[in-house]
C-alpha cells in the first residue's frame, strides 16, 4: 500500500516511482530517477543541507552534469553541487553559453540545469532561457541570490543597476519561465525548490530558482531524510472531447481523396512521435515533417516523403501538401520564418490542427483537454486506408542529383561539402545545425534512424550552436556530435570549445567560413554583414594549448583537402575534438535560402497598413 504525503504543495509516493519524460523517438531519454536508497533513510548532518538537497533533487530527475559560472553569491552553492557524487558541475566561459548548454543537454536528456550568480550572471544568460521557453525544454536555472540580512534593508549591492531593489533578475526571468521561487528562508525553501523542479518537467518549460548565498552551506531539519522521487501525475485527456474529436477528425478524413500527414515540432513536449508514426502506419498517408519537427520522425519510414517547408520544401514535399484536399498537422508552429514570409499555400478549412492539449477541425469545432498522443492513437483506429496521396509523390518523385563534379582543386562549394557530411551519417551521430545556411543544407540531410538532430528555429539565436553542442554531447557520450556552424555565428560563442576540451568530448566541427553573416545577406544586405576574418584554425589551436585531446585540420579549400580531413577525423582522431575550417565563397549559398530570403525580406519590407 503507498503511503501519500502532501507538504501543500506536492504529491509524494513511498514507492518508488519512474516518470518517462519521453518516450522511444522521441528526441528524448530521460526519466525521473528514483533515488538509490530507501526515501525514509537518514541523511548524513553533512548532507542535510540546502545546497545538498538541491543536488539530490537534481540528480533525481536525470540531470547529472549542471553548468555553471562561479560568481561571489553562487560559491558556497557550487561547493554543495560539487560534493554530490553523483552530480558533475561543468564550469563554462560565460553565463550566455552556460545556458545554451543547459538547452542541448535537454534536448536529449529531458531536462537540463545552470547555475549563475545574481543579476549580472542572471541577466546574461536571459537570452539562452528565453530560446529554451520558445523550444519547450524543461531547464531549471539557478541564481545565487543576495545574503537574507539584505533583503528589505534599502541597501545597494554589487551586480545591481544601483538601486536598493533586488526584484529586477526576478521580474525579467517572469517573462521567460512558468515558475520563480525566491528562496530566502530555509522553513519554505525545500517546497519552492520541489515546486519549481516538478513544474519545470510537467510544464516543458524553464523555471527560475534563486537561493540566498548565505543558505547552501545550513543544515534544516527539512533536509535530513532522502527525499521522497517526485511522482507527477500524469495528464489525461477529457474522454468526451477525445471521442468527439476523433469522431469530427474520422469523418473529415475520411472522405478526403489525398489526405496527408505533417509533423511540427510540438511533437516533441507532446511526447507523441511514436504516436504520430503509428497514425501514418494505420492510415497509409504519407509522413512530411515541417522544418523544426525534422529529427523527431524517423525519415526512413516507408511513406516519409521530407520537409514541408513551402517554397523552400524538399523536392516535390510542398506539392504533395499543398495540393491536398486534406492535412493533419500536428504540434506546428507557423510564424514568418516557418511560413516563408507567410506564404504557405494552404488553406485552414482543408485542415486538422493538433496541439499538445487541443484539436481544431477546419473553421470548426475546438476540440480542448484532448492530448495529441491519445488523439492520434485514437484516430488511428478510425481511418480508412489510403495511398493515393502517396502513390501521387511516388509517380512525380525524381531523385535528387549530386553536385557538379569537382574539378582537380577547384574551390569547394557548400552542396560538396554537404555531400560528404551525408556519408559521414548514422545511427551513432548527432546533426547540430547553427542559425544560417546550415539550416536549409542540413535538412537536405538524410537522417539514418537514431542519427540525432537538433536546431533552433523558433528563437533562432545566432551562436547558440556552440553552446548547445556542449551540453547535447555531454549528455549523449556515446554518440559523436557533428556541428554545423558558420563563421559570424561561431565568433558570438566560440569560447567554450575550449570547456568541450576540457570535457573530453569528440565533436567534429565544421566551421563554415564565408565571410559574413549570410543568412542576413539573403534577408537585407548591407556593410553591417561583413565580419572580420579569424584564423579560426589557430584560435582553436591556441585554445587547445597543449591540454586536451584536439584535432585541427588546415583550412579545407577543396574536395581532396575535405575528404583527406573528414577521413583523418573518423579515423585516427576519432577521439579526439576534431575543428575543419572549410573556406567557401561568400556567395555560395543554398537555393533555399536565396528563396528564402526574399520572401523573409518581402514580408519584413511590408508597408504600414494605411490608418
């Protein structure tokens, strides 16, 4: 029989309980850890403080390396995480970074963590939280706060803007997170700090947790057992609205002639790809993924025909959608970068909207409380088989040809390039691809199943690839990370290749140096988009300095010097860091993105709507 205790704020089981965060295909591996020893057992008086408490708590729930940069009122804390064994703090460059490694490290565990110290760490690293709310990831980011004898004393404080208010960190994390817990008072900190980690794993969201630095180090008689593992209940679909949302789906697609089947990437908090996979199997539609949802479907399932992305789709993808008389879109995000400018050919009265908790049928019924998982697999059961959209794309479907052939040294161009990364593919890598033209080359890129990949593209945050690859490798050791970055986006955060470094890790990076920031070219061009060139090679030589396992390869000009150092990467370095500067010309770019652009510019350049 458990035994239920509730402190007001959470429910706790006796019994050891495991929540899948995820789920098989999900992008996500984590699951909430029971603790190692019975939750009733005593705590050592060492162990049984605040600082020693979060880290158990952290550790409970899969997050085993946190990243960090030390400030004066996050050092006791520090010393805390680090006395946990289990719990490996990784010091990082800067605050920005730290965050966007917390951000890779959750894609692929589930949840990630950071530890700055107050305001001036908190502030900095805003920007890697906000990118983490807009991509749903569960990440707990951790302050050290100011001294409790300051609180409401009208003192000012180092870190501050001046004033005598310590709540400015505080009303800025509001906006970019789904729970703040200021904790200050040891009677209430093991509840805020429970509250904070449970909401951040039901919510997919960050939240913010900022400890008074003279706490971390007091034993409380709050902390003195193991804590009990968090069980969160699970969500449930309002049954009626699931049968009438699936009766409404079941008639609308069933009498459509070429119904098709969208991917968006909602699927991942919706922890509904295997769902979304089953559906396509039942009904016989054929499988796209719009542009953020690639890498959560597996793209070599028989009916997978690409990315969905309007004009800039994989071949012959958009004229299967478009053309339908009926689609299913499940977890989508359409802003102007998704749409291209806002110019998708489709037609809301043609389509089935599938968010995480909520269906809408055309200009229809709104269907609430219904989770995408249930519904799907529901509706699978319902639909009638059919092909013929698929048979459509398999009649007009051309192979996609390969690039030119390169003359003897002939400069290297990017779909070249591109072409050797695909060969370098499989189920033992990883695709990070930077904010630029790597997100148009990359989702050319066919996926083997379990090749891992991640973007940001909702956020689109140049220079957070760098950062996230850290954090993404760090949690999947056993995979080797292929990061695509370009030159203006790798000089915003290139400083923590050297914490991979020092993390022992085997990434191979291909920095894309075409002198600019490209992506903005194609958008706007002007002088502001030219960068001064790096000798990239030699800052990461310089990085290195002798410590670590590193590998650089000499600026790559063309195909042979590319194949000779894609071939020394995967053999002998294989363990090592490896960097491959690749040099291209500044107006090599992919035809997507040149498309692209003009429709982002067209949409951008809008006039104002006359008064």
């Amino acid at each position: 029989m458990d035994t239920n205790i509730n402190d007001g704020s959470l429910q706790y089981s006796h019994k050891p309980v495991s929540n899948n965060l995820a789920g098989p295909g999900n992008g996500v591996v984590s699951t909430i850890q029971t603790a190692s020893v019975s939750p009733m057992s005593v705590v050592n008086p060492s162990q049984s403080t605040l600082g020693s408490h979060l880290a158990r708590r952290l550790v409970q729930v899969g997050v085993t390396d946190v990243f960090s940069v030390p400030g004066d009122f996050n050092l006791t804390l520090l010393d805390h995480l680090i006395a946990e064994p289990r719990l490996n703090v990784i010091g990082c460059c800067n605050e920005l970074n730290a965050g966007y490694a917390a951000d890779g490290y959750a894609r692929s565990r589930g949840v990630g963590a950071c530890v700055v110290t107050f305001t001036v760490g908190g502030l900095s690293v805003l920007n890697a939280i906000a990118g983490a709310y807009s991509e749903n990831l569960p990440l707990i980011c951790i302050v050290g706060g100011p001294n409790t004898n300051d609180y409401g004393t009208n003192r000012i404080l180092h870190h501050t803007i001046g004033l005598p208010d310590f709540t400015q960190e505080f009303r800025c994390f509001q906006t970019v997170t789904c729970f703040q817990a200021v904790v200050n008072h040891l009677e209430d900190a093991h509840e805020l700090i429970d509250t904070a980690i449970s909401t951040a794993l039901k919510e997919s969201k960050p939240v913010y947790i900022s400890i008074s630095c003279n706490l971390p180090a007091i034993p409380h008689p709050t902390f003195c057992r193991e804590p009990v593992p968090f069980s969160l209940s699970p969500r449930l679909s309002n049954q009626m609205g699931l049968e009438a949302a699936v009766e409404a789906a079941a008639e609308f697609f069933n009498k459509a002639v070429k119904p098709v089947l969208v991917g968006g990437p909602k699927l991942r908090v919706a922890k509904a790809s295997d769902a979304f996979v089953e559906l396509s199997d039942a009904c016989g539609y054929p499988l796209a993924v719009m542009p953020s949802g690639k890498g959560l479907v597996p793209e070599d399932h028989p009916h997978f025909i690409g990315t969905y992305w309007g004009a800039v789709s994989t071949a012959f993808c958009a004229e299967i959608v478009e053309s339908a008389d009926a689609y299913l879109f499940a977890g989508p995000i359409f802003n102007d970068y998704s749409s291209v400018g806002y110019s998708l050919l489709l037609k809301q009265e043609k389509s089935i909207i599938v968010q995480p908790d909520r269906v809408v049928i055309g200009n229809g019924p709104s269907f609430g409380c219904v989770l995408m998982k249930d519904f799907l697999k529901a509706l699978s059961k319902r639909l009638q088989h059919n092909t013929k959209a698929y048979d459509n794309y398999h009649r007009i479907y051309v192979p996609v040809g390969q690039p030119l052939k390169c003359e003897a040294k002939e400069a290297l161009r990017v779909n070249v390039l591109f072409k050797h990364i695909q060969n370098m593919l499989s189920s033992e890598t990883a695709v990070i691809a930077e904010t630029g033209d790597s997100w148009f080359n990359c989702q050319k890129l066919k996926l083997p199943r379990g090749c891992g990949y991640e973007f940001q593209m909702q956020y689109g945050s140049i220079g957070w690839s760098v950062g996230a690859t850290l954090g993404y490798a760090q949690a999947v050791p056993n995979k080797r990370v292929i990061a695509c970055i370009g030159d203006g986006s790798f000089q915003m955060t290139a400083q923590d290749v050297s914490t991979m470094l020092r993390c022992g890790q085997k990434t191979i990076i291909f920095l894309i140096n075409n002198g600019g920031y490209t992506i903005e070219v194609e958008i706007h061009d002007g002088p502001y988009n030219v960068i001064k060139n790096w000798n990239y090679t030699g800052l990461i030589d310089a990085i290195h300095n002798g410590e670590g396992n590193c590998w650089t390869a000499k600026q790559v000009r063309c195909e042979e010097e590319l194949i000779e150092a894609i071939e020394e990467a995967l053999g002998v370095k294989k363990d090592c860091l490896c960097f491959i500067e690749v040099t291209v010309h500044k107006d090599d770019t992919s035809i997507e993105l040149l498309e692209w652009g003009s429709r982002v510019s067209s949409a951008n350049s809008r006039p104002p709507n006359p008064q």
